[in-house]
C-alpha cells in the first residue's frame, strides 16, 4: 500500500515554506465533486474552481519571499522540488494561475525541513488554493508555497492516514479521489466554475489572478461534437473546447494518436458544461489491438431527444503509441485495460454498461496533433450526427449502451481477421 497523508482545506502545514499566515494565500470551503474515473486532464472544463473575490494566492508575495537573499535557502530547495534554477523562478511564478481544487485530488507535496524540500504523498482536500501550470497541474499550495508535484502510483493501492489536525473532513469518499495529468497542448484559459454560484463559469487566462476573468452561462448546454473517426488527441480538444469532458480508466489516458470510433452520448446531444463524454478508442501496441474504454458517467446524460451514440468510424490506426508514461518505481495502475495475446483482434472488455464495438479493417485518416488551445464556448445549437451506419456480418452484433434511455445504434461484429499487413514494430 502507498502511504498519502492527509491535508485538510484551513489547516496550517507543520512543516511549511512559509508561514500560513504570511498572506500568501487562503482555502475555502468546496464539498469534492465524484467525477467518473479517478484521472482527469489538466484542461478538463470545470476542474477547478474560482471565486469573484480576488486574492485566493498572493502570487507577487510569493515571489518576493522567494527571491529575497534572506531566503535563498529556502528558494534554492524550492526550486529544485520543481526541476527550475533559482533565476528561474519568477518567470515560472509569472506563467502559474491560481485556483481551487473542486475534488480531494492527489498530489506530491513538499515540507519544508533542515535546509532542504521533503516530498510526501498527499491527498489535497477540495477547496484548497493552489496555483496550476500552463497543463493544468498542481504546482504551488498557496497557503504556504509548498511546491506541488503529480501524483505517481497506482491509486486503488493507496492508505490516507488523517492527523496532525487534518481530521477526516465530511464528505470524504475514497472512490472520489482523483489524479490530474497534463493537458496535451498549453493552455490559454482555464474554464472554471465559481464555487460560491455553480451557475456562473469563470474564464481565467493562464497567468493571471483573476482582474482579466470573463463570465460564461454554465447551465447553458452544449452540443456533444462529433468524435468517431478522430483521433484521441484530437477528440480530447474538441471536448474541452465545447466546454465538455472525457474521463479515463487506468494509469494514463490513450495515445493521442490512437482512434476514437465512438461517443456516447453521440454527436448532437446536449450536455450541461463540464459533463463527462465516454469514447470508445482502439489502440494498438506492436501487431496487437486492444479497445480502451474510459469509465461511463452518469453525469453526462443528456437531454431528451438528443442524438443516438455515434458508433461507426475507420479503423484504428497501426501508428505506434509515441506517448511514455513518467518514470516511477510504483507498480502501474492495477485497473488499467488488460490486453489479450489470442489473437490480434483480440478487445478488452468494456465497463458495466457498454460493450465493445468491434475494429475494421480499413485505414485511417491521419491526424493532426493538437498545437493550440480555445476557451470553451457556450453552444446553443446542436451539431447534427450523422446515423451510424452498419454492414453485413455474420456475427452477432455488438450493442454500445449510451447514458441514456433513447436505443443505441448497433454495429455488427466481423469474425474475419484484419486483411492490412502491421507496420513494424517499434499522457503522461
């Protein structure tokens, strides 16, 4: 088991960087939030949270005590927490945004002890101020400066110990905790939701605390795109940038360039801002297939009449994965999506609810990686969805159950094998 350390929203750090009453920063009170899955993306809509009120994180202070000569110990340990040099740190300070965490997430922390940082697991009760990196990262406990690194490990293995004044806060639910991993692209904006008015969605530009904010609608709904036949990468954007979500089973998301050949729900249904889109993506690992299926959320119902799952789209694309998962020396993530050496066609099993489309034998497009980010905008009107298409088989079909109770479109299975030759051999 992993041992994680509990830190409580408004309890003082007993090994802190500085001072918790020094200014830096203040927490507030959130109740977490269950998400599907315990693996969000750092530009996931309405992952974090904001406030009208300016001053969560005084980032100018924290630049200050850091680059005062006084404090060059302290700076010279902070930094190296975070892989900088010390001439760096006031324009990685200039780049970070500050937010507050809407779900109990789990991070690294640092303590403060004789002359150098001590990192620790810990598990970051919702609410607490925290200024995020351009991926949407966890970098800084405002309260104290406290560098914050990800979370490394397997999650389902974990032990928070509650104390020295973190006492198990109400509300707490293991299955709730999450880790967040780097957006794929830089962002501009983060989409935020005010803790105080879940109605009110906060657009921050990155590096700023809060004087250049615009308001958005989050109740507005927004109209799922259309997914099937893109790449992961390119899906994930798409999401974001409709103001909507994808949540991931395992110890890191899909390959970018894996191919997504389904949505549910489908292109067209509408969804309130930040709800969860479930993908069916293919990927392939050397000459084997697999079917990832990130976890269903019963959040992202939609409206009625919506769209049906779209559950066509070309085959998955025999370009190797070029994604690598960080090092760590903690056993990979237990719930990852197994894969089977039977055959090269061989799928994964889906999650209780859905069950896995079958691949094609036809290429793919290529697509193009993710090179720019967009604020998510407010959709009034519905993308349309094409109807899925289905072809001759002489198998069973294969039924995709969308989170919803409208049917959902069948594809058949083909028991023939795949006819393309592989290609050779070879998130975060």
């Amino acid at each position: 088991m992993l041992e994680v350390k509990a830190v409580a929203a408004g309890v003082p750090s007993l090994a802190p960087f500085f001072a918790e009453d020094s200014g830096l920063g203040r927490d507030a009170h959130v109740r977490s939030r269950a998400v599907p899955g315990s693996l969000q993306q750092g530009d996931t809509p309405g992952l974090y949270g904001g406030t009208k009120q300016p001053g969560i994180c005084d980032v100018e202070r924290l630049k200050r005590f850091l680059t005062a000569p006084r404090n060059d110990r302290k700076a010279r340990a902070w930094a190296a927490a975070l892989d900088l040099r010390t001439d760096e740190i006031p324009g990685y300070l200039d780049r970070l945004t500050p937010v507050l965490l809407r779900h109990d997430t789990l991070a690294l922390n640092h303590d403060y002890k004789k002359g150098k940082a001590v990192p620790f697991r810990a598990l970051l009760q919702a609410g607490i101020a925290i200024l995020v990196d351009e991926q949407g990262l966890a970098s800084v406990k405002c309260s104290c400066g406290n560098p914050l690194r990800p979370f490394e490990g397997d999650t389902s293995r974990i032990s928070v110990t509650f104390g020295d004044g973190s006492e198990k806060w109400q509300g707490y639910d293991p299955a709730e905790v999450l880790v967040v991993r780097p957006a794929p692209r830089k962002l501009e904006r983060i989409a935020l939701v005010d803790v105080q008015d879940p109605g009110r969605g906060i657009q921050r530009p990155v590096g700023t605390t809060g004087e250049a904010d615009t308001d958005f609608d989050a109740t507005e709904r927004r109209a799922v795109p259309r997914l099937a036949g893109t790449t992961f990468g390119e899906a994930s954007r798409r999401l974001a940038d409709a103001g909507l979500a994808v949540a991931f089973r395992g110890e890191e998301p899909p390959p970018d360039r894996a191919r997504v050949i389904a949505s549910d729900p489908g292109a067209g249904a509408e969804l309130r801002f930040g709800a969860h889109v479930t993908l069916s993506v293919a990927a392939e690992s050397g000459t084997e297939r697999r079917t990832a299926w990130p976890s269903p959320s019963a959040s992202s119902t939609p409206s009625a009449g919506s769209g049906p799952p779209t559950s066509t789209g070309p085959a998955p694309s025999r370009q190797p994965s070029s994604s690598q998962a960080p090092p760590t020396s903690v056993p990979p993530e237990s719930g990852a999506a197994p894969r089977s050496s039977a055959s090269p066609t061989a799928t994964s099993s889906p999650p209780r609810g859905t069950s896995s489309p079958p691949p094609t034998t036809s290429s793919p497009p290529t697509g193009e990686p993710v090179t720019s980010s967009a604020p998510p905008p407010v959709s009034s009107t519905p993308a349309s969805s094409a109807p899925a298409s289905s072809s001759p088989a002489s198998s069973t079909p294969s039924t995709i159950a969308p989170a919803t109770t409208a049917p959902a479109t069948t594809a058949p299975v083909s028991t023939a094998p795949a006819t393309a030759p592989p290609a050779p051999g070879t998130t975060a």
